[in-house]
C-alpha cells in the first residue's frame, strides 16, 4: 500500500496554521529514488510551520522520511510561502 505524501503532510500542517485554507501540498516530482514535494502556507504562517529552530519541519520530514523508507524512496520537502 502506498503513503499518500499529500494527505500526511497536510493533515500535520493544517492544525498548525491560522490560515488551513491556504496551505497546498503538490508533488513536483517522482521518479525511481526520490519524491520531491513542494508544501505552500500563507506567509504568516511560515514561522508556525518551520517552527524555533526548524524542530516542527525537521519533526514533519522525519515522519515522511519513515513513510517513504518503507517504499524505498527519498523525499525531499521544500517549503515556501505565498
């Protein structure tokens, strides 16, 4: 059964921001090893996603780093603001 990337990280972002309708999760890239995934919040939200010192982003990609172990695959997360 494959991890739905989109589905897990927005379900840990969305109780996170102020704005949940602005956050988009797309996947940018797949391809044999590695799954590139860009993750979209409102930019007043950006500090409450990365978090002091990058824990709650570095929290968010070890849990998405288990999910695709399990599939062989690497995952790059790249956050951005609007």
């Amino acid at each position: 059964m494959a991890v739905d990337f989109e589905k897990l990280i927005k379900n840990m972002i969305l109780p996170l921001v102020v704005n949940p309708d602005d956050v988009m999760v797309k996947i940018l890239s797949t391809d044999d090893t590695t799954i590139t995934i860009q993750l979209m919040v409102n930019e007043a939200d950006l500090g409450r996603v990365i978090g002091k010192g990058g824990k709650i982003a570095n929290a968010m990609r070890t849990i998405v780093y288990a999910g695709a172990s399990k599939e062989n695959k690497r995952v790059h997360i790249d956050i951005d603001a609007f």
